[in-house]
C-alpha cells in the first residue's frame, strides 16, 4: 500500500506521480527526495532546444529594424499607437515556445524536485513577460541565472541574477544612469527607432529597490530611500551588450556565450556611497559586487529566504523552529542552498504537516499531466488553461512574483476554473485510465479520504471518476 | 448553463452535517435590504497622479514636472480643465463628461497611512485597512460587509480569478471571471461538493460562493479587458438579489520609464479606465444612481520625472470617487504645492489627505456601516481620522 510518506514525497516535493513512480517513491521517500538535490550535468532536452540568450537578443535588434522599416512607410502617429504590440506579436511565438518547455520537462523530468526548486527561485527573483518589452526573457533568465544555482551558493545566484539582461531589462537597469556620468553629459547617439522613446538622462531606482526588499535583506531590514538611491547609484552602469545591427553583433560577439553583462564605465556614477552604513568606495563594477556580497550574507537575508522556502514546501504559516533551522544554515554555510534544502529535507516537520498548500495552477496542471499521462495539451490549450486559472508561466504581476499562500487561491472562482478543467480532462483521459478508483488507490493510497474513496467508486463514468480525482482535496493540495 | 434553484441550493448544503458553519447558514432573505452598491477599483503599480490629475495651475507645475508636464488646456493633448488648479489627463475624457454631471470627485494629495513606497506594503496598507503592513489579514471591504444585513449569502464580489487582501474575511463573499472553459454539470458538481462537504470546509465554502455567483452571471464570453469586467462588475450589482458590493483590479501602473508615450502603458490604463467607468455605467442602468465607485492606488508617483522619463515610488497621489450617488463636480484637496520646499523628503508630493477618511465617509454616509463599527472593526488604528463629510449626493 502506498504510504501518507510516500504521498508527501511526491506531492509536497515534486510534481505527483504515476502510479509506477508511487511504487519506487514508496521504497524510501525520503531518499527519493534527496537523490535528487545534487546540480545537473545537462540541461533537459526541451529546454536544451531552446534560443540561446544571444538570440533572445538578436530577435530583439531583427524587430526593431523590421520596426523601422515600417515606420518609414506608415504614418507615425499611426506606428506609436502600436510599437508595443508589434513587439509582443513578434516576440510571442517565443514565449509560447517556453512555456511549453518548462511544462514539458516538469511533466516528464526523473528530477522533479530539483525541478519544483527551479520554479520557487525563478518565483523569487522574477523576471515577469507581463510588462511588454521583457515578455521573451524569462526563459533564458531561469536557464542562465537560476537553474545553475539552485543547490548552490545563494551569493553566486544574486550576481548571476543582477547581472543577466533579463532582469536588467525589466527592472529599468539599462536605463539608469549616473547623474554625474559622462553619458550623462554627452549622451550617445541612439538608433532612430528608439526615436519615439527618450534618451534616459539620470537613475533609475527600480532595481535596486527591488533587490532589497524583493531578493535580499526583506522590507524591514531597516533601510530607508537614502539607501535605495545610493544602491541605484552603484549599480548605474551595470548594462548589457547593446549591439546595433544584428549582423555585426554575431560577428563581434560569437564565442562569448550567454554572457552579455557589460560595465559601462561612462554611465557609472563616480563616487563613493553608503548603504546600510556601511560605505563603498568610488570604483567600478566591483562596487556593486561588494554590496551583493554584503546582502547575500546578511542576517536578515537567511531569516527572509528560509520563511520563504519553508513556506513554499510546508505551510503558507511556517512552523517558526523549522525557520530559524534553515537560516541557521544558511549562515553557518555562507548561503548554501543545497544545505539549505538538504536540512528541509531532514526536518520532521514537512514529513508532519497536513498538506494545507493548495498547489498553484501551473503546477496543479503540471501534477495532472504527470500523474494521468496526459491529456495531451497543445501550447494554445496550455496557455489557455493556465490563463483562466490566472497563472500565465512567466507572467506574475510584479516583480514579488506569484503569491504562495491559499488565501490568495483559494477563491471562488479558482476552485470552480479547476473543477471545469478537471471535468474537460476527465473526459480526455477516460480512454486510457479505465478504472478510477484503482488509479486513485495506487497513486494515493493511505492518503485518500474515505469520501474520495467513495465518490470515485460510486462514479457514474471513468470520466466522471477522474474528473472526481482531480478535483479532490488530495490532488488539489500538498 | 445549469439553472441553481433553491431546491438544489438545499441538495448542495444538505450533503454534510457542514452546513451549520457553510456560509449559505446566513441564507435569509435577498440583499433588497439596502439600495447602495459600491464598486473599489485597486490600482496596482502605483498611479502617477500627478499624470491622472495634473494640478496645472500650481505655478511650479511645469518646471516641477519638467519633460512629463501636460500642455495647458486648449493646445494639442492638453490638460482637460476641472478647475483653476486641477484638470484630467487628456486620455480621461469621459470621466471629464462625469464631472460636469457632477458624478466625479477627484481626490488628490492623498495617501493610506504608509510612506514607505514599497509596491506591496503599500497594497497590503491600502487593503487591510489598518496603518501598518500586515497588520490584519482580512481587508477593510470584508470588514464593512459584517455590519451589513445579512442578505443571501453574497454580499460581496470580486472580478478576478484570485482572491486579494481586501475582500478576505469572514463576510461571506464571492468571486467570478470569464471563462472560455465548459461548464461543469450540476452532478459532477454535486458530487465534488460532498466530498468537500466531508474533507476540505475552505474547498467547500469556496465552491458554494462560486455557484451563487454563476447561478447570477450573464455574459461569460465578454472577454477579460478592463471594460469587460466592468461591464460584468455592473451585472452583478444591478442584480436585485446580487451582491452589494463588488471589487475590480487593474495593474501595470507602475510607470518607471516613458510613461508620457501615447498609447504607452499609462496612456493605455487610463484610457481604459474611461471606457470602463462608462461601461459600468450602462450595465448598471437604473442603480447608477445609488452607486458609488472608489478608484484608489497604494501611492503616488515622485513628482520630478526620473532618469529614465518616468517616475519612481512617491507618496501623495491621486484618488476618484464617482457614480450616480457621488457628490462631485468638485476636487477634494488640501493642496500642499509642488515647490520643492513643500514635496515630502523633497520628492513627493506631500499627502494631505488619508484615504481612510475617504473610505470612512464612503461607508458611512453611503453604505451606513454604524460609526462604533467603522472605528473599532473596519479600521481599528485609526483614532483620529474622522470620515470625510459631503461625500455622497443627498437624495
């Protein structure tokens, strides 16, 4: 029989499971689990087939020249009403080709916990396709920056974070400059297309806001907008390759990889700056590194990312001993994510909880394709179901990322878009899962309620029984 | 769609000995008790009121806003004058129409209780309806709708697939979106129902409260634009039986570079407001009059354009109150001036005005939510912020 542990492990760890994964998760949970914390050696294949970063960009720098071509035979005025949309019509394809990625390889990756890390540090430090400009970066952001890291040094994340064009891009960095810089006295020449939008002439203080209170120390670290301008000030400059034409971009930067963080001394505010007491001196991009440094190893910054972690995988109100266990290894080993997780694992309490998370669509859908095999989703059904659930992959509001508490789920109208979905897969998969109730007993097995039991026997159809399943409390939550 | 009658109402909550604590325990009779309705529109991301709202007559108006000053009224996409100092962004043109109806108050130099200017505990300030960031976990709506006579089961309806801060609570409160997915059978339903009867009550309560809301739903295929959801937000307060009180988002606010482009996202989102105040107006037909709808964001934009052509996290912004039963045709302001000397921290505009004192008279004076309950269960920390009068159009 397949134990409350064994359930744990696939549900509040990974993505459900198939009942032939259920009998090998049911030898060792435990293990299971942790077998499954170390890097990995190559990328999954849908996600290996994937644009490179590079060409993220290019396709950027082939719109934008398209752009400028058709702007010279259409009125003007008729062009601006649309430079955003142009954009994502062009970009789109992309993004839909990712989403399915990062579902493919959820559904059908041997790690899935490794995976389900990927999702809640790609949650943390997002970079959200809703704002149009950045709607074909999030791939490669969590490609390049998270997915390297996710067992590894927090620190080593942060930089690989900041400094990737994704997150530069979305959160305004490329635009910010010195008010005392040189560009900010004689500002470079820009391409004509970019004419409809003016030249950036001081800072911008979106990212470094955003790292303070969204990625390090937590909003009541006790910082203060003196310390929110200094920070901006440091990190003006910190910038991408922007190259002009694409042509001479993929001759000038080929064997450069993915790459593209570019110090641009011109647009660097000179001077020294003080954040959270503690000031540093004029220099480069090794001021700004400094103070990554300082965040990822302050104190506040263990306490507010094992709040996170824990009440990602156990309980939208962490137990508070589980929370200090995590920041404590956290600063014992200088942020190591592995350890982190890894001492998670071995906590009693995730193995304790009742499973009061309810999953989030993506990964409620996920779970789903998992667990049944199918139905089989094209990427417009795929969008399509997650957008009425209100989760588009890549695509939270802002810059906090989706909520991970039920309060905000949990609502009328989510239940009721799930349980529609639920009915329509049923239906898609009575074919290939005849029996329910069966399926049920070897997926859940001691974790199933006796009313679930019960109204997926008493079913009036298979479809009927699996839309039951689906709807449950037990494949609902984790 | 399958018709929710009584008689399956009494199925649905019969299946479990659940019913004495399932929401539907408060059903007794409709919501005709009160004629009110009341419509929040949240903001996300921060409006740059001084954009929504340009006080063009202050004298440093120009300069203070160097490179994102609207031209005067009467020249190409000027300010659309209110009065001497105010006017409307030239994209707000028929909330302009709303204001010569005088069913428009716009509101400015106005703040919740928080300066901090991080985006999400501003919200969380602006909809726990307390002075502190995650002080309360229920939102002041919810609150307010525990004063008001029990109707039948729904006071309150979010638009919106989520559940946001402000509608959380114990009041019983519903929430509907578009779908483009079939309809579930009434069986299945039921069936999913007994089984959240016996093992899930939150599952259970929240599918309750989502066929309540479809039993009343009209157009599910509008779409999901901003004046499509207004447009349903309206169906579902015109209802006689519907619910009283209803809450719509909208985001991408949050302008940190390039916000003066036409058809940018500001241009976009304000114009999209305009179309769905009246949006909401039509759908509401008859009960336009006894609505009043808030449009509130969780702060103000800094007054001097940054770096990047856009504004950054500021303080005191813009706010508006309007519908058939709003007292408007004039601007609500204390106005505290854009010279540099008088801006918060020499960057924002200073707020003058706590919008708990709006939303105190709005519910007061309109949805008659006692006094004793406003002060002590709506916003419990706010000694000292009386409700602002005059708010609401005497009948």
């Amino acid at each position: 029989m397949i134990t409350q542990q064994a359930v744990i492990a696939a549900q509040r760890f990974g993505f459900g499971a198939t009942p032939a994964e259920m009998v090998q998760i049911n030898a060792d949970p435990r293990g299971w689990v942790k077998a499954q914390l170390a890097a990995e050696t190559a990328l999954p294949k849908p996600l290996a087939a994937l644009p490179s970063t590079m060409d993220d960009q290019l396709a950027f720098f082939r719109w934008l020249s398209q752009y400028g071509n058709q702007a010279k035979s259409a009125e003007a005025s008729a062009m601006a009403t649309s430079v955003e949309q142009s954009y994502v019509r062009a970009l789109y394809p992309r993004y839909q080709r990712a989403v399915q990625a990062r579902f493919d390889t959820a559904v059908t990756t041997p790690t899935p916990v490794f995976e389900r890390l990927v999702h809640f540090w790609s949650n943390h430090f997002v970079v959200s396709g809703v704002k149009p400009i950045a709607i074909a970066l999030p791939p490669s952001f969590e490609r390049d920056a998270i997915r390297p890291y996710v067992t590894g040094k927090f620190s080593d994340m942060l930089h690989a974070v900041v400094k990737h064009p994704a997150m530069l891009i979305y959160l305004d960095n490329t635009q910010s400059i010195g008010a005392h810089s040189k560009w900010a006295k004689n500002p470079p020449r820009r391409p004509r297309q970019l004419a409809a939008f003016p030249a950036p002439t001081g800072l911008n203080e979106n990212l470094a806001r955003e790292i303070l209170e969204l990625h390090t120390v937590g909003v009541d670290a006790g910082y203060d907008q003196t310390d929110v301008t200094s920070f901006a000030n440091i990190i003006t400059g910190w910038q991408m390759i922007t190259p002009r034409q694409p042509a001479r971009f993929a001759a000038l930067y080929v064997g450069v990889g993915d790459d593209l963080f570019y110090f641009n001394a011109a647009a660097h505010e000179p001077g020294a700056q003080t954040v959270m007491r503690k000031t540093y001196p004029a220099g480069g991009v090794e001021q700004g590194e400094a103070v990554l440094n300082d965040l990822a190893r302050h104190r506040a910054t263990a306490t507010f990312l094992a709040t996170k972690l824990a009440r990602h995988f156990v309980a939208d109100e962490p137990p508070g001993e589980l929370v200090e266990r995590l920041a404590t290894v956290f600063r014992d080993t200088d942020g190591d994510l592995g350890a982190v997780t890894l001492a998670l694992v071995d906590s009693p309490q995730p193995w304790a909880q009742p499973q009061s998370k309810l999953k989030q669509p993506e990964e409620f859908l996920i779970s789903a394709v998992r667990t049944f095999g199918g139905p089989q989703l094209a990427p417009r059904q795929l969008l399509a179901s997650l957008n009425e659930m209100g989760q588009r992959p890549y695509m939270p509001l802002g810059p906090d990322g989706w909520a991970d508490q039920q309060d905000y789920w949990l609502s009328p109208d989510g239940i009721y878009k799930r349980i529609e979905w639920a009915q329509l897969a049923g239906r898609g998969l009575a074919g290939s899962i005849p029996e329910p109730d069966q399926f049920a007993d070897a997926v859940f097995g001691d974790a199933l309620s006796a009313a679930t039991r019960t109204a997926i026997a008493r079913a009036e159809s298979p479809a009927q029984g699996i839309a039951l399943l689906l709807a449950a409390p037990e494949f609902m939550r984790r | 769609m399958a018709a929710f009658n009584r008689r399956t109402f009494v199925k649905l909550v019969g299946a479990s000995a659940a019913v004495a604590t399932a929401p539907s325990a408060r059903i007794a009779f409709a919501n005709a008790a009160i004629d009110a309705r009341l419509l929040v529109v949240v903001l996300r991301g921060g409006m740059d009121g001084l954009a929504a709202v340009p006080a063009y007559g202050d004298p440093q108006y120009v300069t203070a806003r160097a490179g994102i000053a609207l031209p005067p009224p009467g020249e190409a996409g000027g300010v659309l004058p209110l009065d001497g100092t105010f006017g409307l962004n030239p994209s707000l043109t028929e909330f302009a129409a709303l204001y010569a109806q005088g069913a428009l108050l716009p509101i400015h130099a106005a703040c919740v209780p928080y300066h901090g200017r991080s985006h999400f505990e501003a919200q969380n300030v602006l909809e726990n309806g307390s002075a502190v960031p995650y002080f309360l976990k229920s939102g002041w709506m919810n609150r307010a709708l525990t004063a008001l006579p029990a109707g039948n089961g729904d006071l309150g309806i979010t638009i919106a697939q989520t559940m946001p801060v402000i509608m959380r609570g114990d009041a019983p409160v519903t929430s509907w979106y578009p779908s483009v997915l079939p309809q579930p059978d009434t069986d299945t339903l039921e069936r999913i129902a007994a089984i959240y009867a016996a093992a899930d009550t939150k599952l259970h309560t929240a599918l309750v409260h989502a066929r309540n809301a479809h039993a009343m739903a009209t157009d599910s295929q509008d779409g999901a634009q901003f004046p499509s959801l207004m447009r349903a937000a309206g169906g579902f307060l015109a209802n006689a039986t519907g619910p009283r009180v209803a809450l719509i988002e909208s985001s991408g606010w949050d302008t940190h570079a390039n916000q003066s482009l036409t058809y940018g996202a500001l241009d976009r989102n304000l114009r999209a407001l305009d179309a769905g105040a009246i949006a909401l107006r039509n759908a509401l037909g008859a009960q336009w009059q006894h609505t009043v709808v808030l449009v509130m964001t969780e702060f103000g934009r800094t007054v001097a354009m940054n770096g990047t052509s856009g504004t950054d996290h500021g303080t005191g912004g813009a706010a508006f109150l309007f519908g058939g039963a709003v007292a408007g045709g004039r601007v609500l302001a204390d106005w505290p001036g854009l010279a540099s000397g008088n801006l918060l921290d020499r960057r924002d505009l200073k707020p003058t005005i706590d919008l708990r004192g709006v939303m105190k008279g709005v519910l007061a004076d309109h949805l008659h939510v006692p006094d004793g309950h406003i002060e002590t269960i709506v916003f419990p920390d706010s000694t000292g912020i009386r409700p602002v009068p005059d708010l609401i159009r005497a009948v």
